[in-house]
C-alpha cells in the first residue's frame, strides 16, 4: 500500500492541513526509517495531552518510529496513559474497552489473516500495567496460551497513572502511593516469566534507554509475532507524576532502573532464533 | 509565558551529534537540520521537560541547550 495509503488527491493539497502534507512529503509512509534519523521525518505521531517529559509518551515516540510495517499495522489500546498518545498517531488506532485489549487483538488479528490472505497486517497491543496484568490479566493469559500471533506490550509505570496513583500489581513492594499509603504489601509480579510460561515466542524487557535497542527489540516482537507466536515486551514507562520524578530527572531515573531491576533481558524459541539469524545475516539490521 | 528550551546552533554545530533529539519525548519537536548541522526546537511544541537538557550538560557536557521564557506569539 505504502505511499498510496495517504496520498492527496490532485487538487486537494491547498486544503490539506500543514501536518498532514509534511506526513506525505517527509513521512514514513512507504520508506523505512531509522530511528537514529528521528528529527529529520515527519513522525507518525502528532502533538498529545500526555504529561511533560512522560517516559511512556517517549515509548510511544520510538515505538511509532520503529514499526516496521506501519501502513498495515493496527494498534489496539485502551483506558490509561498511552491511549492518550496512541490515538493521536496516522495509524489505525482500536480503543478496546478495559481489560479486553487482547481479546479484541485476537479477534482483529484472525479476521485480517482471512480478509487479507496475501498481506502482511502486523497487530500491536500497547497498554498499562493495570489493564494487562491487572484487570486484563485473564484475557492477555488466554491470548497467549491459544498462541495468538499479535505483539503485546505493556508500558509499566508501575501505577493507574491515568485514575491518579491506584497500586498495580506491577508496583513494586513497599513503594508508597497515594492509595497504597502503608506501602505496597506485596511484590512486584513477574511478567516475563509469566508471559514464557505462557507460550510467548519473544519476550523481551527493557527500560528506554536506548532508543536503538528499543527500536529493534520492537521490530523483532513484531516480525516473530507475524511468524510464530505470541510476543511480549515488557517496557519500564516512568510516570513522574505519581512517582514525582522531576522532568529533567526522568532519563536519569531510567538509567538507574537499568542497573537494578531492568536490565535489558531478550529471551526466544530456538525456531525464532534461527529466523532472526537468517534474516539478519542478509541485513545487518532487522528489515522487512 | 511558557516554558521552552533553546538551542545554541553554533555551539552545536560543533559536534556531529543528536542524542538530545533522540530522547525528547515529544513528536516533530526537537528536530535537527541537516545542513546546519544543529539540533533546534519547535517552540510551540515543546513541553519544556528539559530532558534534552539532561542530556546535553548532564550526559555530554556540551552544554549547548538552556531552558527559556517565551511569551505567547513569539
Ligand atoms: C472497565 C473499566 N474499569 C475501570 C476503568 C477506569 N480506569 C481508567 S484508566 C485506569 C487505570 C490505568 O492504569 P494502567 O492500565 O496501569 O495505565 P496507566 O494510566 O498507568 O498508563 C482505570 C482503572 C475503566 N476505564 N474501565
Ligand atoms: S500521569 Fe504519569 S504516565 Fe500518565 S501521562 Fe502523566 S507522567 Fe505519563
Ligand atoms: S524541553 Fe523536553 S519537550 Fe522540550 S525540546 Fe527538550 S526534551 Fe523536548
Ligand atoms: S545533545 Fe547538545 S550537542 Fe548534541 S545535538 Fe543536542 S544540543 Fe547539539
Ligand atoms: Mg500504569
């Protein structure tokens, strides 16, 4: 589809929003970018109401800037943060309700293998740690454990952010929130184990960084989810707000977490392994 | 009045580098021209975090980023 999926009807351009020709004329519609050239395109995602120097919308940012297919993909999202941002991007965007995120992707993502037998539609489940692991946990467990072929990721910032500083059960033991005012009493549950247990074909786990790594982490999720399996990415998204990080510290914090609980940590089948050796050995990057 | 950072070009021409664009977390705000070979902000977007701040002085000691007061319009 590429370019087309956008493109200006002749005589149409004068009317058209400035933002709009820039994602024509300077996107990533039919090209594929680099993240290392983020500042020189125009990005999939516009301006949005989430927080100042947030670390999920700078999630939000690499990710857009990584999708290796985004004239076919679909984000689905839902109640929290990232909504926010996800909604405010030139890529279909699904809200599901609360908690049902990924019963909604596995359903998109068997209707579009029927509708569209010879495309590739990549599907993409980004949400908190309240709507995954929390209130959507059965339904993200059952998505992996049928082997539904769609990338989960969950931005944890370790709280409701959006619903003003709830405990999830990503927070970790003992923090202090403001509706855990004794301190979290239990630990800080282990996604990625959970999510191997569970069938997933790549798991992976990361704080940002490092905005090329995130890139690939995110493309390989989406390339062994369109072969294989279920994937999931397990991203530390600072909230400051209900952490009070301030903003010029935000970086800083995520740099720290790095060296305690969230260093870089990439696990796959055997099967992926191979694809993705075969694949990069023809390019020294992951590509499509 | 808002507030937004701003960045020396020349002293940023300097160095064939752009991390702080890298990590802004905003879209289509800190940008970086190509021939000019600086990074620059797109004042009406910017959230004024002043995490390019961070990296710039904090990280690279180059110091070529500072956070400022515009006023509405400029
Ligand atoms: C079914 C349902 N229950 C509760 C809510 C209220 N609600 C909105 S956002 C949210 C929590 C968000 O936390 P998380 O998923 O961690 O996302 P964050 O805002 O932290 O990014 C809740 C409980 C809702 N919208 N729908
Ligand atoms: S409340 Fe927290 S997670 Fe939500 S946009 Fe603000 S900083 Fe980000
Ligand atoms: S202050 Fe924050 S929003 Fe503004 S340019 Fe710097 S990093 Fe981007
Ligand atoms: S980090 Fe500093 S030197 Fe590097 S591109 Fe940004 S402003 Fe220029
Ligand atoms: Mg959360």
């Amino acid at each position: 589809m590429g370019l087309e999926y956008v493109r200006i009807s002749p005589g149409f351009e004068r009317y058209m929003p400035k933002d709009y020709v820039d994602l024509v004329k300077y996107g990533q519609f039919g090209r594929q970018v680099d993240v290392q050239q983020l500042g020189q395109f125009k990005e999939l995602v516009e301006e949005h109401p989430m927080c100042a120097g947030c670390f999920m919308a700078y999630f939000i940012r690499i990710f857009y800037a990584s999708l290796p297919n985004p004239e076919d993909t679909i984000v689905i999202g839902t109640a929290g943060c990232a909504r926010l941002a996800l909604s405010q991007a030139a890529v279909p965007f699904v809200y599901g309700n609360y908690g049902d995120t990924n019963a909604v992707a596995s359903g998109l993502k068997r209707a579009l293998t029927i509708r569209f037998p010879d495309k590739v539609k990549d599907v993409v489940v980004i949400a908190g740690d309240g709507g995954l692991i929390d209130i959507g946990f059965g339904m993200t467990m059952h998505s992996w454990f049928r082997r539904e072929k769609f990338t989960t990721i969950m931005v944890d910032n370790e709280v409701y952010g959006n619903t003003g500083g709830q405990e999830s059960g990503m927070s970790p033991k003992g923090v202090q929130l403001k509706m855990a005012p004794k301190g979290k009493q239990f630990d800080k549950i282990n996604a990625v184990e959970l999510a191997k247990v569970a069938g997933c074909v790549y798991v992976a786990k990361l704080a940002p960084t490092n905005p090329k790594r995130i890139a690939k982490t995110i493309r390989r999720a989406i390339l062994a989810a369109r072969h294989f399996g279920p994937t999931f990415i397990h991203a530390y998204t600072s909230c400051n707000i209900e952490y009070s990080i301030p903003t010029e510290k935000v970086l800083e914090d995520a740099r720290k977490r790095e060296k305690q609980d969230f260093a870089f940590y990439e696990w796959m089948t055997d099967e992926v392994r191979e694809y993705f050796e075969e694949i990069e050995k023809q390019s020294q990057e992951v590509k499509v | 009045m808002y507030y937004v950072a701003e960045v020396n070009e020349s002293e940023c021409a300097k160095y064939n580098c752009k991390q702080c664009v890298l990590f802004c977390p905003e879209p289509n705000t800190l940008m970086y021209h190509n021939t000019k070979h600086t990074a620059w902000v797109n004042y009406s977007r910017c959230k004024g975090c002043a995490i390019c701040v961070y990296v710039c002085s904090d990280l690279l000691k180059r110091n070529c980023i500072q956070m400022v007061m515009m006023t509405t319009g400029d």
